[in-house]
C-alpha cells in the first residue's frame, strides 16, 4: 500500500479490516477511497448488482464463514436498500458491519445529493450505528463496530462515513494496535453454577425430555455439544428452521424440524407427539418464535422450561423458564453435559431404545406418505419429488440455501440432515422474498471448496436473477434450482384459507428461467419430466460454474402447513 494511503482515513480503515481478517468486502465501488485502498490490501471486492442482494450476501459469507460480514454502499438511495438485509441480519442475529458513504461534511443539512438522513435510517434494523466526523477517531469507530456486531447477540452495526473524511489525513495516535474481531461470536459466557446444577437435576430426573434447539446452536458454532448432549444423555432433539442442521437427523434420537409443519403427510404431525408429552423442554438458542412454535400451541403452560440463550431479553419472552441459562450456546452446553453426566442418568438410557423406536416409526410414516404424495395426480412434478432426487446427491459439506416462503418450507421438511453441523441457510429472520440467491453467492464465497445449493421459486427468483451475472463474473459454482409453479404459491393458499379468494397478483406470467440463464452466461436446464431430474442434479452438482435448473412444478402442491391441515385432510 502507497505511504499516502496508509496516511488516509480511508487507509487506515483498509489496514483496519485486515487487522480484523476481513478478505472480502460486498460492494459496488463506493465508498471508493475504502474500496480502492482495502483492494491494494488484498481484500477482494465482490460486487453485486444491487444493495439489497449486496446485504444479504455479507449475511450469508457471516453464517457460513464465521467470520464477520462487511457490506458497503453509497449515500441516499443505495443506503435505503440496505435496510431489508440488515432488519433480516438483525432478527436472525447475524453480524454485519455496513460501511455506508455520506455527503461531505461541509454539506451537511443543504440538500446536498442524495443526502439523507442515514442514521435515523438504520437505527431500526442495527444494533449499533455511527456517523465518523473526526479522522483520529475512526480505528476506535471501526473496532467498535465490530466488537457490537460480534459480541453478545451478535447482529449489524453501521458506519456513516463522509466522504471528504475519507480523504482527509489520518492524525491518530501512532501505536500498534493488534485485536482481531473479526470472528464471532467474540466473546463466550457461561451461566453461574448453581443454574447449571439445576438445569442437570431437571434432565435427569425428567420423565420425558426433549430439546428443541434453533438457530443459535449454529452462531455458537455448537452442533458437536449437542449432539454429544443427544448422545450420551439420550434426549430425542428438535430443531426449528434456523436450527437445522443443529443435529445429524438420522440420529436415532432425532426428530426433524417441528413448527409449523405438522399438517397432513409432515413428519411433525406424528413427532409432535413426543413434545406433546414432554414434561421437561429445553431450548437452545432460539426465539420461541410464531413460526417456530405453530404459533405458540405447541408448548403449554404445564411444561417445565429451561432456556439457553445469549440473549437475556429472549428468555421467559414467550414461555417462563424454570432455569435461565444465559449464556453462549456452546460453553453452556458443554458445562451442562458435564454436570449431567455426573448426575444419574440410568432413568435416560433405559427408555432410548423405546424413544428411537417412536422416533423411527416417525420417519417410516413420514416417507411412506410423502411417496404416496410424490407424482401429483395430473403427472406434474411435485417439489417432494424434486427435494427426494436432491436428498441423493448431497453430502455433509454440501451448503444448502433456500429462498423465503415454500422454498424453505421444502427444504426444511423435506430433506434430511447427513450430519451434525450441516447448514441449510433460510432467510427467517424476516423471511423476505428474494434472498436466497444472494445468501447462496456469500455462502460459496465463504466455502468455495464445498458445493453450495439453492432451492428458489419463480416469485423470488425474479427479485434476484440480475445475480447470476454476478455468480458468472466471479466466478462462482452454484446450483440454483427454480421451482417455476407460475404462481405466488403460499400468498395464494393463504388467501384462499383466510377469504376464500386470492387475488390477481397472485398469477405470474409465463417466464423462460432457463433462457435468462443462458443470456447472463450460466449453463442451465428446463425440467418438465420427472424422469430428468436426477441427471441434471447430478450434472450441476459437479459442473464447475453456476448451473441453474427449472422445474416445472405443479402449482397445486404446497408444504404440509398446520395452516392448510383442514383443507388438506379434506381432500
């Protein structure tokens, strides 16, 4: 790096995030001083075409990388598009740092271009922000960004940065500093022993326990506590759609995804017995949120709860726990195994072989109803079946994406977990249309040596196919498979359920998927058979750039959801 960058405010954010092991940033030139000097770093630019996927693809590189994301843009319009992303990042409490640019301070509050007033605009969806006016200040601006978004329930923080300031000389003080934030989760809590002791005393000498274990269990990077937990406590797991990939789901004592899929021919509407029964229910690193308890039902004011969470606000927020274990998942976790595992567990091991029988039976009922299910009546390809053909070709290390709506629903009820610690990356913080392309490309950024796939539908898909060129340009090889149904799928069910209508925006118009592929440069497939499923998985699973796959889906066919169950079990 030139000395007369190195003597910038914007030389010494470069030299910043590579002191926090920043490799890539999310951008599209600007703030361009930050850009041209993180890239004479060595710090890689991928750049999108628009903030909103730009956003999403730093909150994907952080869920995957473990690391945290970096996301820039430009001043005014730019900055607004950020705000979906960041809300998503800040509800599904995944760390970010925006590094947005600014008008120059001279022409603040003159209606200057594309001025606005961005600190009001972010407070809504980040943890922290901040407007930088004094070039000494800005390593502690940067480091403390980074420290908010990592630490503590991690989630977005902001950077407002004029523009004049970036150019300006730096005149900080001259000393080393060496603190690396830029993995998450920073910083790892424990509860006080005495709630530890408790918390082993209730799982012990419960009758029938369960976990239910959410998204947190992958910020804190604690599948392998976990799945230790399940293992050697026997206690049969849960997991939400965040949690996903928490457990191996072909563990014995694994019970899928629960929620709101338990309408007829689910895997919950027979597993949701055994949290029925449960008489001791502990939650791991999750919200408790609608859709993650079919709309607070299924756990009731008899059940005793114990909640780990980093978040003190999250626990007792919907279910009063009996023990609050506050605290990072995975050293929470791991301090409770020991303390169980000294406790008397004979009551646990003599009932697994009964609970693993039930759990199987479970997925037996499962996936002989789902065959029945998988060819629709009229020969059109159903998503089941395409999520079966998928099932064959993935592995541990393979990166699962899903947009919102159906497409996570398909993916988190229909596939299996191969181990513990497979991520299938779902947009529920806010489950905004639109969003898994882009969390697709950060995730292959993040892991580029392991395969990454994303389910879409045709609704979504249109919000970001403008991506594929970016997926070409980088060069970057994912899968993208578009269930094309032509139809606004879950908004017209809904509708239907709730007002026995929908309305016309709920039809789409025929569109080539395939072609549009083709035009930005990506090889792809249009699939009206069933019969041509499996090879063109197979095809894309090995090519070596972005490959995308249409399947032509029956616009009948919906997840089994607990909001449809009248109307499903009726036909």
């Amino acid at each position: 790096m030139s000395a007369d960058l190195s003597n910038t405010v914007a030389g010494r954010i470069a030299l910043a995030l590579r002191r926090h092991d920043v490799s890539h940033i999310f951008a599209q030139s600007l703030p361009s001083a930050v850009i041209l000097a993180a890239e004479a770093l060595g710090i890689r630019q991928i750049a999108y075409r628009q903030e909103n996927m730009g956003g999403a693809m730093a909150d994907g590189y952080a869920r995957r990388s473990g690391k945290i994301g970096v996301v820039a843009a430009q001043n005014g319009p730019a900055a607004t598009l950020l705000v979906p992303p960041l809300a998503e990042a800040l509800k599904a409490s995944i760390p970010v740092v925006a590094i947005v640019q600014d008008v120059e301070r001279d022409q603040a509050d003159r209606n200057a271009f594309q001025e606005l007033d961005h600190l009001g605009l972010f407070q809504s969806c980040t943890k922290w922000v901040r407007k930088v006016v004094v070039p000494a200040r800005i390593e502690d601006y940067v480091d403390a960004a980074f420290a908010i978004a990592g630490s503590g329930r991690p989630g977005p923080a902001a950077l407002i940065l004029p523009a004049d300031l970036l150019r300006a000389n730096w005149t900080g003080a001259q000393f080393e500093r060496t603190a690396n934030l830029g993995h998450w989760p920073i910083d790892r809590l424990r509860p006080c022993e005495s709630d530890i002791v408790a918390a082993a005393r209730l799982l012990s000498a419960a009758l029938s326990p369960v976990i239910i274990a959410g998204g947190g269990v992958h910020a804190s990077g604690a599948s392998a506590e976990l799945s230790l937990l399940q293992d050697e406590c026997a206690l049969p797991v849960f997991t939400t759609f965040m949690g996903k990939g928490a457990v191996d789901e072909f563990h014995e004592l694994s019970a899928g995804v629960l929620g709101s899929l338990v309408g007829p021919c689910s895997l919950g509407s027979h597993s949701v017995a055994l949290l029925n029964e449960a008489d001791v229910i502990l939650l791991v690193g999750t919200r408790t949120n609608q859709n993650g308890t079919d709309s607070w039902t299924q756990i009731s004011c008899d059940k005793t709860i114990i909640h780990i969470d980093v978040d003190p606000a999250e626990i007792g927020r919907t279910y009063e726990a009996k023990v609050r274990l506050v605290g990072d998942a995975a050293e929470t976790l791991r301090v409770l195994r020991g303390a169980l595992c000294q406790s008397d567990l004979s009551r646990r091991r003599a009932a697994r072989s009964k609970i693993a029988r039930r759990i199987s039976g479970f997925w037996t009922q499962f996936h002989d109803e789902r065959s029945s299910r998988s060819e629709s009546q009229n020969g059109a390809i159903r998503p089941e079946r395409v999520m079966a053909e998928l099932q064959r070709q993935i592995t541990p290390e393979t990166t699962v994406v899903a947009d919102a709506s159906y497409s996570s629903m398909w993916v988190a009820g229909q596939l299996r977990a191969s181990s513990s610690g497979m991520r299938f990356l779902t947009p529920r913080g806010l489950a905004g249309l639109g969003w898994g392309v882009p969390l697709a490309i950060g995730a292959k950024v993040a892991r580029p040596e392991h395969p990454v796939v994303v389910i879409v539908g045709d609704g979504g898909f249109a919000h970001s196919w403008a991506e594929l060129e970016t997926m070409v340009r980088c060069r970057l090889p994912i899968m993208v498979i578009v269930l094309n149904n032509g139809i606004l799928g879950f908004q017209r069910d809904a509708e239907s359920v709730k007002f026995g209508a929908f309305t016309s925006a709920c039809h789409l118009g025929q569109v080539d998927h395939a072609m549009i592929a083709k035009a930005c440069g990506c090889e792809s497939v249009r699939i009206e058979s069933a019969h041509q499923i499996s090879d063109a998985l197979r095809v894309g699973m090995a090519a070596n750039s972005p490959f995308v796959i249409e399947v032509m889906t029956d616009p009948a066919a919906h997840p089994p959801l607990s909001l449809f169950a009248e109307v499903d079990a009726a036909a």
